[in-house]
C-alpha cells in the first residue's frame, strides 16, 4: 500500500479542494435544509492557503490528493478564559480512500499545529444526523458540547 503523505496546502491544489469542498456540501445538504439549492461555497480556500492564522492540510499518495482539513484561528468570546481558540473545518476524504486512517492522520496534524500556536481549546462544528462524522469526531477525542437548535416558521411575508 502507498504511504500517505501529508503537507500543507498550496494554490495549485485549488481545483482540487473546491472539488472536496462541493463534495462536502453534497454530503451536508441532506442535514442542512436552508441551504441555497444552487451551487454554494463554505469556505474561502483561495484566502487560506497562504494566510499566517490558517493552516490547510492536504493528505496525498503519490501525487494524488486524497483528504483535506483546515484549522485556523478564532477570536474566542470575552467570557470564555481563553482568548483565542482552535477552529477544524473542512474535513474531506475520498470515498475510496475512507475507513483507512485518514481523517485520523489529518485531524493528528492539524492538532498538534494548534499546539504550535500554544492555543489550548479545539472547536469544530458537525449536524446532529451526521453520525459517521460525529463518530470520526469522537475517537479523535471531541465531545459534544453544545448543540444549536432552530425552528423553521414558515415563509414570513411583509405587506
């Protein structure tokens, strides 16, 4: 089996992180129904790669890309005992290539460069009926911590 190799993100990998980062949203729409129905975008990849306060993580054999995940700087708010925290996002393996330890590798990197950065405290976001990410997300370590609840009303008209 081909090793995999992890190294952070570059601009020429764009058209391949935009591809996962649709994959993403296709994945998410069946838990997410106020999403626009056209084609979306999450995330300003294109701004990440190079910026200091983001780090954008590529797993690869050979020289094909195979996951992705970023982790980046956040503002904490003013009462929490931590100023600044870690935020993880777009996390993304192949379908072929899941079940092999990758998200594990990628969520391991991204860790220990929130420790770099001496942040303390590492958030992530995931839908309630996402049990497979939610799974993925607790053997990493993450517990649940808060859920968001909302209410659809229906349309709301101004006359």
């Amino acid at each position: 089996m081909n090793e995999i190799v992890l190294r952070s993100a570059t601009l020429e990998d764009l058209d391949v992180l935009l591809e996962f980062e649709q994959g993403i949203i296709t994945a998410e729409r069946p838990f997410e129904p106020t999403l626009k129905s056209e084609r979306i975008s999450y995330y300003n990849i294109k701004s990440f790669i190079p910026a200091d306060d983001v780090e954008v993580v590529v797993a690869c054999i050979a020289d094909e890309i195979i996951g992705s995940g970023y982790v980046k700087i956040e503002k904490s708010k003013s009462f929490q005992k931590f100023d600044y925290h870690a935020y993880i996002g777009f996390m993304f393996v192949r379908p072929e290539h899941r079940g092999k330890g990758v998200n594990q590798l990628l969520m391991d990197k991204m860790l220990l460069w929130a420790k770099e950065k001496n942040l303390t405290e590492v958030r992530l976001e995931v839908y309630n009926d996402n049990a497979p990410a939610i799974r993925a997300y607790e053997k990493a370590g993450f517990r649940k911590h808060m859920i968001e609840m909302r209410l659809d009303v229906g349309e709301n008209t101004v006359e």
